[in-house]
C-alpha cells in the first residue's frame, strides 16, 4: 500500500494519542476513516480537529473487549464506506502490579482490551480487508513485548501475545499471497494518556515501589511525540514491514536485549532496585 488517498482506515483508540494522529495523517492524505474509542469526548475532539480535511468520518463508541461491539462496528463500517483497507488496533491500557499480588480479575481486564481486542479487531475486519483487494492490519504491542520488566508481568504477557499472534498472522497472509498484510508496532514511552489511565497495584509495595511515585516515574519516561509515533506507523506500513520499532529507548533495549537475552534482566532489576533507594 503505497499511499493512502480513498482509502477507508478503521482505528481503535481514536480519541486520544496514537489513534488521533494517526487520523489525522491519514486525513491529511485522502484516506476516509472509521474511529472508535470508548471516550466519546476524546472522539469529538478527533472530529473538530478533522474538520480541515475533505474526507468522510465515522465515529463509534467501541469497547474493543466485547467481541460483539467489535463484529458490529467492522460491519457498519463496511455498510457505510463500500470497502475497509486498513485496521489500527491501537487500544490498550497498563497495569502495574506483582505477579503474586495481582488478582485474577486484573489479569482478565487488560488481556481482555489489550490481547482480545487486537483479536477481535483482526478477525472481525479481515474479511472486508480481503475483499477490498489491497489491505493492512497494523496492531499495536510494545517496547515491553520485546523485553520483560518488573511490575508488568500482565501488560508484558499481552504484548508479548499480540507480538507472536501478529507475526504468525503475516507468515498466513504472506502464504495466502491475498494483497493483505500485517504489521506489529513496538512503541517505546510514547506521550499518551496511557500512564495516567493505568492501574498500579499497591501490591507494588513488597518490591519496594510506591504506586503514586510509581506512576509519575512512568510519566517522565513518555518521551516521544505521538504525531512522530504515527509518522513512523504510516511509514511503515507503505514499506510492509514486518516489524517497527518506535522511540530510541525501544531501538535501544531491542538491541540491549538481542546481545544479552538472558541478561538484560539483571538492568531491569538494578533500575529497580535504584528506583527503591530514591524513595
């Protein structure tokens, strides 16, 4: 997919962040867009700020954990615009919290956004993608599907899961040879709201972490601009690539992590452990 222009894009998470710059610089380029979010605020401000652009905009109130909602908002997508090309499934949320503190209703809550809505949003919107002839899923794991980090033993599983459910998928589509193709975004601290909207346990306490500092820190870490995050997506995706790291700090651990797979946890541990004794 070389360029956007009439395209019809579907993203999740559109009110906010990633998902707003991301319709945004679609828009700039032609591309018609289905947005969803469960901040009906956040998506009318995506709305206002696409008033500038002469393309056609609908707007959905998804909760991208209820597999229902998802099939029913791929298929009024597909009855309004005649044709789907691409799906961002870019929603997801944090929690923060110890693997023997965290409750089992923790647990479901964020694999329930952050793995089966990835799941959801692909399978509901593959078909149209195939029939549209040219298409593109892009789904969104993290800097922490790539490396495991303290506190994140849920948010690590879910992006680890959505790193190998979206690279099997590539490998199937590439067999296919159906002009549809898949993409796993791998950002770093990027500036979202997402730090703000986590969960942090206090069971953060036994490792000597305190949940409000604790959520400051994570923060301080969000360095990267979301319009340049959705810059590097949209690039990628002209380029079909398999894999995009955004952000130094995810190029930087990627690497880190690749030279010592077995290590690098003892850096994770020492920031830790540093984090403790400022306290």
């Amino acid at each position: 997919m070389k360029n956007f222009k009439d395209k019809v894009a579907a993203i999740t998470g559109a009110g906010s962040g990633i998902g707003q710059q991301l319709a945004l610089q679609l828009a700039a380029q032609g591309c018609h867009l289905a947005l969803s979010d469960m901040n009906e605020q956040g998506l009318a401000e995506t709305l206002a700020l696409l008033k500038q652009y002469p393309v056609e905009v609908s707007l959905s109130r998804v909760d991208v954990a209820n597999k229902d909602q998802v099939y029913a908002w791929a298929e009024e997508s597909f009855q309004r615009f005649g044709r789907i090309n691409l799906i961002f499934n870019n929603a997801g949320v944090a929690l923060a919290s110890s693997v023997e503190g965290m409750t089992y209703d923790e647990m479901e809550w964020i694999f329930n956004i952050n793995f089966w809505g990835v799941v959801y949003g692909t399978k509901a919107f593959l078909p149209y993608l195939k029939q549209s002839g040219e298409g593109h899923i892009i789904n969104t794991s993290s800097l922490f599907g790539l490396t495991a980090q303290p506190t994140q033993s849920a948010y690590n599983a879910t992006k680890f899961a959505v790193r190998g459910f979206t690279e099997a998928l590539r490998q199937e589509l590439d067999i296919e040879a159906c002009n549809v193709s898949a993409t796993c975004v791998h950002p770093g601290g990027i500036r979202t709201n997402i730090a703000n909207n986590a969960k942090m346990s206090d069971s953060i306490r036994s490792l000597g972490l305190n949940p409000e500092k604790a959520s400051r820190s994570f923060n301080k870490v969000l360095k990267t601009p979301p319009e340049d995050a959705a810059k590097v997506i949209l690039k990628a995706v002209q380029h079909n690539q398999a894999r995009v790291l955004i952000g130094n700090d995810a190029k930087i651990l990627d690497l880190i992590q690749r030279i010592a797979p077995t290590r690098y946890a003892q850096a994770m541990n020492y920031l830790t452990r540093k984090k403790t004794k400022r306290k």
